[in-house]
C-alpha cells in the first residue's frame, strides 16, 4: 500500500525531530563530561578537595584505599544505575551509564591542566564546572552522578522532598570528610556543593522541582495512552476549544491533556509526544510541590 504525500511528510518530520533531539541530548551531555572533568582534574582532585554526591564518595575513597578516581565514579554510580533501571526507565539508565563510564575515562585520560591551588577558587569554581557538567547531563536526558536518582527514588517512597534527601546524603559525606580529611577540607566541601548545586538548579531551573506539561494536540487519546503505558504516569484532560477563529466561526473542539512529571523524565515525554504528533503544542512550567492525587509513578506492567 503505497504512503500519501502527507503521510510521507509526517514521517519525514518525525524523523528529523528524532535526529535534532538525539544531537542536541549527545552534544549536551558530552559538554556535561568535558565540563564535570575539568572541574574535578583541574581544580579538586589535585588539591585533595571534595563534593557531595557519588563524586564526593569518590574523592574520599580515593584517599585511603589508593583506588583511581576513575574506576570508583563507576564502582559507586552502578547501584544508582540499577535502581533508574527499575524505578525510572530503561533507555535514561543505559543513557546514564554510557555518560559515567565517558566521564571515567575523561578523567583517566584526558590531561587536564591545574589551574590554580587557592582555596577560595577552588571550592568555587571546582564547583562551578562540576555542577554545570551534571546540570548539562541532565539536560541531555542522563545523570552523571547517581544522587538525583537516589532522591528521587526516596522523594517517591517517603514524606521527604527530593531537596531533603540530597541535604541529608551530603551531611553524611561532609561528616565523613572531617574524620578522613580535616574539618577545614569539609567546610571547603560544604562551599564546594553550595556552588555546585546552584549551579545545578540555574541550569536545569531546580531538578528537585515536578513539572506541569499541558499538550494541546489533535491527537490527544494516543499521547494519553502514551503517557500511561511509556511513562507509567497518570494525566488529566480538559474539555475546550481551539480560540484562534475568525469572527463568526465556529470553535473547533479538543481535549487537552495535562500531566505531571520529574525533570528526568521530561526528555522521554517530549520525544514520546513529538513521535506521535510533531505539531502538538506543549506548556511546561516548574511547580514546587504536589499533594493528593496520583502523582507518584505507577507501576509498569
């Protein structure tokens, strides 16, 4: 059965979303790596600074046990990745991965040049680089530190928000830090992850943050049923209609469709949406917090 012409236009634009979504995602994420490396060669790990996160545990580890920095970011970030395997989605943890063992191999190999020994500096913008490599990764749809996926996971299962479990990992680290190191390292910790976590949230605008999405598409019941069964999330649709008419005519009737979803999972939700209508029009807005409703994930079947 040979295709019409627009059909074969749809399918072209499907394809040319696909292809734009997947460079910008890739050249995102490895901006994240070259930018997450460079913070920790160039500024922490040759003056024996820390971080929060899998990367602070990293940092410490290091210092006992002799371990390259290398092989313990992937050690460490592999039970994280397991766990966005079965609580978030397939393709974000195999995506994850693939971004660890780049960032491993970054730091192993690249020579990066030390910049500077002042402490100030590099509590600061050791941060800084940091901080914008793992906000860049998540941006590309991976996380290159396996603590957002933690507090996610907890922010599901507890009364506690994503933000409150970060805090309470990181106090745990900077704890850990004053007895392997000294207390003035952990407090140069406490101002790196300051920088680094603002860092963070000026990038992807507050990854701890659920996400209003509201689709206006003529093809409302697939994107619905795409958003159940590919997400596991629940939606609402409104009843409205189309506003831009001319004066006398008729309003087109539509459903609108609205969820509520995580920053991780925003990437999976547009390309889902752009593969199934490439001309829907799509709202995002950031919200702080939830209650009642269905709103936690549901399980996948």
């Amino acid at each position: 059965m040979k295709q019409s012409a627009t059909e074969k236009i749809i399918i072209r634009k499907k394809t040319n979303s696909e292809l734009i979504n997947f460079l910008k995602d890739n050249t995102l994420l490895l901006m994240g790596i070259m930018s997450a490396g460079f913070g920790l060669k160039g500024f922490l790990l040759p003056n024996s600074f820390i971080d929060g996160g899998v990367t602070g545990i990293s940092l410490i580890l290091t210092e006992p046990t002799s371990i390259p920095l290398s092989i313990l970011l992937v050690l460490i970030n592999i039970p994280f990745i397991i766990l966005a395997y079965s609580t978030i989605n397939k393709p974000f943890a195999f995506r994850s991965l693939i971004a660890i063992l780049l960032l491993a191999l970054t730091v192993h190999f690249i020579p990066f040049p030390i910049i500077t020994h002042d402490k100030l500096l590099i509590a600061v913008f050791g941060g800084f680089f940091l901080g914008l490599g793992i906000g860049l990764a998540i941006r590309g749809g991976s996380v290159i530190d396996g603590t957002e996926v933690l507090a996610v996971y907890l922010g599901r299962k507890t009364s506690l928000t994503i933000g409150d479990v970060i805090m309470i990992f990181n106090v745990i680290i900077f704890l850990a830090a004053a007895y392997v190191f000294s207390i003035e390292i952990a407090l140069y910790a406490m101002l790196t992850y300051l920088s680094a976590s603002k860092t963070v949230d000026f990038v992807v605008s507050g990854i701890e943050e659920y996400v209003g999405v509201t689709i206006i598409s003529e093809k409302n019941e697939e994107i619905r049923l795409a958003i159940i069964e590919k997400l596991g999330r629940g939606c609402t649709l409104y009843y409205g209609k189309k506003g831009y008419a001319k004066r006398g005519e008729t309003l087109k009737k539509t459903d609108i469709v609205y969820t509520l979803i995580t920053r991780l999972e925003l990437t999976k939700l547009k390309s889902e949406v752009e593969n199934i209508d490439p001309d829907a029009f799509i709202v995002m807005h950031s919200i702080k917090d939830v209650k009642g409703g269905v709103i936690k994930k549901r399980p996948m079947h």
